[in-house]
C-alpha cells in the first residue's frame, strides 16, 4: 500500500488531501487462476472541523426519532432526524425497486470466482443492478447487516422507498459537518462508537475484488466518478475509516451498504 499526501487549492482556502493507491480491484482473468490487481483511489476530502478538536459535538443538535418507513418488500425501518436530513437508522434490504421490479440477486466471491464484478470486457452482467447478502447468508446477515449492492441499482433511482432517495456525497458531507466534522462523526454515528444521534452505522462488511471482507461500515452515495482513468467506471462512497469518515471512490461494480435519505 502506497500513500501520498496531497495539497488542493480551493476558493476558501487550501486543506489537506489524503490519497491512498490500493490493490484491491481483481478482475476475472480465465487463463491465470490468480486475479488481476487494478488500484483503486481513496480521497479523504471532508474538510477538518473545529468540532473535531471537542470533546463533545454541539448538546442542542441531537438525532430527534422520526416516523418509521416501509419499503416495498414490507421492511419496515426506523428514522432519525439530524439537523434538517431524515436517515433511516439501519441498512437498506430490498429486493425490489420501489416499481416492483425485481433486482437482479448475485454471488459473492473473490474475482475470477464469480460474475459480479465488472472486467472490462463488455460482458458484464449485473449492468442493471444487483444485490447480494454478506458471505451469501440472507438468514444470518439481512437484518442486522441489510443487502450489498453493485452502484448500478443505485444508478437505476428508484432503490429506496418512494420519498426517499440515495443520498449524493454532498449530502453526506452536511450529515458529516452536522455532527462534528469526520472524526467526531466517526464515534458520533457508528452503532458501535458512541451512536449519540441513533443513527447506527453498521460494520456490513462489503464484497470487493478479493471477495467478502469486514468493514467498520462503507456505503454508496449515488455520485458517480472519481475514476482517476480506469479502464471500469467508478462512483464515490462514504467509509468509516479507522478513526475518521473519508469520501472514496471504487468500481462500480464493488458492493457496499445503501442508507437512505428522505426527500426535502
């Protein structure tokens, strides 16, 4: 693992820039039973915060319960207020799009083990969506964990329940910013840290090129890019990371956690 710091000019100001080149993405290589390593960048962009330095975020803003909310499939997931963004306060679980239509399920595996990832080569499956259960244990994981999806059912629109969506990476960043900055966040928001707002960030696990790995919690934002030239697209997602929240960017079809945000 190689790691680089980096300083980014902006109109405010000039902040520090973490990015991490990992080996990570494997992609499906027939003739050669070991995968094919591509790098994979991961920015650490939400700027510091004053808060992060604090003991304690803000006492007046608390995750205040909100009404709960059923997906199509009949799950029914509780809410939380934060600020002026209502999350759900566990992961998404569906199996249908909010129209009905069934989302493709996929097997997990390390690449060139399993179809689900993206090689490049114009024959990939999962274009239109996909879902999967952490290790391929829908009784054991969906309701502690939720399901693990590809980007491309995020990219569909209509994953959530209907009023609801999944939130962008700016979205995040103000959720991010509300608690504290992404250190405070970290303890603030993670269901095994200190959970102050009940939001419940979840370790899922997630299903990348090296096939089912734990994870203090990564999930999808519907903002796509940060491809930095690879040869498979890529989108940007949120990772609770060591100590701190950072905004990353994978392949597309990598699988990670969905959480929820009700629409303004």
């Amino acid at each position: 693992m190689r790691a680089k710091l980096l300083l980014l000019e902006k109109k405010a100001g000039v902040f520090p820039v973490f990015l991490l080149m990992f080996a990570g993405l494997a992609c499906c290589v027939e003739d050669d039973p070991l995968p094919v390593r591509l790098p994979i960048t991961v920015d650490a962009v939400f700027p510091p915060s004053q808060a992060d330095d604090e003991a304690d975020t803000d006492k007046d803003i608390r995750g205040l319960p909100g009404d709960p909310v059923k997906d199509i499939d009949g799950n029914v997931y509780q809410t939380v207020l934060i600020g002026e963004q209502t999350w759900m306060t566990s992961n998404l679980m569906t199996v249908r799009y909010n129209d009905g239509d069934s989302i493709t399920l996929g097997k997990g595996a390390p690449a060139g083990y399993t179809d689900w990832f993206d090689c490049g080569d114009g024959k990939y499956l999962y274009s239109n969506g996909a879902y999967c259960w952490y290790e391929n244990d829908g009784e054991k994981y969906k309701n502690t964990y939720g399901a693990i999806y590809n980007w491309h059912a995020i990219k569909a629109g209509k994953l959530c329940p209907s009023g609801w969506h999944v939130p962008s990476d700016s979205e995040w960043t103000i959720l991010i910013n509300q608690v504290g900055g992404e250190k405070a966040a970290f303890k603030n928001l993670l269901s095994t840290g200190a959970n102050t707002y009940g939001f419940n960030a979840t370790p899922a696990g997630e299903l990348c090129g090296w096939g089912f790995i734990p994870n203090t919690g990564v999930y999808w934002t519907e903002t796509s890019g940060g491809d930095n030239g690879a040869s498979v697209p890529y989108a940007f997602l949120v990772s609770f990371w060591v100590d701190r929240i950072i905004l990353a960017s994978e392949p597309q079809s990598y699988g990670y956690s969905v959480r929820c945000l009700k629409d303004n």
